[in-house]
C-alpha cells in the first residue's frame, strides 16, 4: 500500500438509514472514473512504468470484457500510453471496435511473440493496492464518525474484494471483510464461512438484493446495480444478526460500509417494464 497511489478523484462515501446501533454507508466506487474501482488498479499499475519507458507500451492479459477492459483504456488515454489488450478468440466483433475506438490496441493470444510480459490485473501486485486506495478513502472520510466495524462487498467483484482484503490486513486488521453472494433458492439461515479473501462470505435472498435496491433509490435517489445491491443486503443483514440484543448486552454504535464496486448498463427496456406503468400514473403538476 506504501506505493500506491490512486492520483484520481476520491468517491463520494454516503450514509444511507442509519439505526440505533450502527451507521450505514455506500463508497461510491460505481461514480468513480469509468464507473469501477478497477480503474484505480490498472492507474496505479500503469503509473509505475517510468515516463522514459511509456513509450513501449504494456500488454494487458486475462481480462474479459467489462469493466477492467474499459478502465484500462482509459488509464492509457489519461496517462498516454499505448496499450495491447489479449482478447479472448470469441469476443464480440462490436466490442473489439469499441476497444479500437477508445484507443486500445487489440491481440489475440496466438499473435504475441513468445517471451513477451504481460500484466493479469486479477493477479497484479500494484493493481490490487490501487483498488485498495478506496480503504485509505473510507477511513479518512469516516473521520470522526463512528468506528468501522465491517467492509461488505459482492463475490465476485473482478478482484476488488480480495483487494480490499489485503488492504484492510494492512490498515486496519481488526476491521472485517465480508463477500456477499445470492443465495441459492430457499432462506438463508446464517452466514458461512470462507476462503483467506474474507472474513465470511454473506448470503443474501433475491428478495433483499431488490429491497436494497429500493431502499437506496429513496436515500440517495440514484440506482444501484447487482453487485451494489449484494453488498448492501449483506450489510443489512450483518446488522440485522449482530444488533443490540443479540449476544446479550448493548452495543456501542459502530460504522458499516458496503463498497458499490461498479455501475453495469442496465437495459433500458427493463426499467421501461419496471417504471412505465408507474410513470403514466403520476399525476401532471405545473410549476410557473
């Protein structure tokens, strides 16, 4: 974490409802550059390269398409450099041209010369502590607010959970790390355990991945995707099963933050479905 450094705008850190025991916060990561925190990894990762070298360019290999294919292209165009992307064979023609046209060059694996180096940003030293500057963010925003108890995000999130991971074991030890994953169809009992990337892995209802949704929606007036929501359900059920009464004796507030990792497109023809109906019924009301 020494070496990292994000050098792009902080996100915003929100509180959203908070309870008698516990305040509740969203890190913004979906607001951030590119709309990902993955942006912050492959930034840091390309910032490393001196400027005398930029010039040679880097290769950037096992990354599908989405977010951290999108955030290096833009690294690159901040920092000029040029940047190979290794493509899978079956990529979408139309996603191979939208690479192009943010200036991304674009390889399969059959075309690298042999003995080439090349980045997997999943694996990367430096692109896991950029995405771990968020961690320094949340805990200088918190600031006088109550202790931070607990970090909740989605399983899987490109990388970012096990980033945080590694940045909370430096910073902050005694924090937790929670993953959140949709449980399988049928209640949710408890919370299990997992692997060395987190503390526990959360597993959430369908139901409260869209309560989640809806509740943010009416505290921050923006919507959340998937994985955003997953990590607030999982939030709100760590409070829900280690709240006041629970082992026995009052609690002291604490602070719960759920990491929005990323914004998806969401296709507008389902929010037409979700909210025309509702929309038609409104009422007119004329200002002047």
């Amino acid at each position: 974490m020494a070496a990292a450094s994000s050098g792009l705008p902080p996100t915003p850190l929100t509180p959203i409802s908070p309870s008698s025991e516990f305040s509740f916060w969203l890190k913004r990561e979906d607001q951030q550059l590119g709309f990902s925190a993955h942006i912050r990894g492959v930034y840091n990762r390309m910032i490393q390269v001196p400027a005398a070298d930029r010039w040679r360019g880097l290769v950037f290999h096992g990354v599908h398409y989405g977010h951290y294919i999108k955030s290096i292209a833009m690294a690159s165009r901040l920092l000029q450099i040029q940047v190979q992307i290794v493509t899978p064979w079956n990529m979408r023609p139309a996603e191979v041209q939208e690479l192009r046209d943010l200036g991304c060059g674009v390889v399969t694996p059959e075309a690298i010369p042999t003995g080439t180096s090349w980045i997997d940003p999943l694996e990367d030293p430096y692109v896991l502590a950029g995405i771990g500057t968020s961690i320094l963010e949340i805990l200088h925003q918190l600031n006088t607010s109550p202790d931070l108890e607990a970090i909740f995000c989605a399983d899987p999130a490109g990388g970012v959970l096990k980033a945080l991971r590694l940045a909370i074991r430096q910073l902050v030890p005694h924090v937790r790390v929670f993953g959140v994953r949709l449980a399988p169809d049928g209640p949710v009992k408890d919370c299990s355990t997992d692997s060395c990337q987190t503390d526990a892995t959360i597993l959430v209802e369908r139901d409260c991945v869209l309560r989640a949704i809806g509740e943010v929606f009416q505290t921050t007036r923006t919507v959340i995707d998937r994985d955003g929501a997953l990590a607030v359900a999982g939030m709100k059920r760590y409070a829900t099963e280690h709240g006041e009464g629970k082992f026995g004796a009052a609690r002291h507030t604490t602070s719960l933050v759920a990491v929005t990792s990323s914004a998806e497109e969401i296709p507008l023809d389902s929010l037409y479905g979700c909210y025309g109906g509702i929309v038609a019924s409104l009422p007119i009301r004329w200002s002047g």
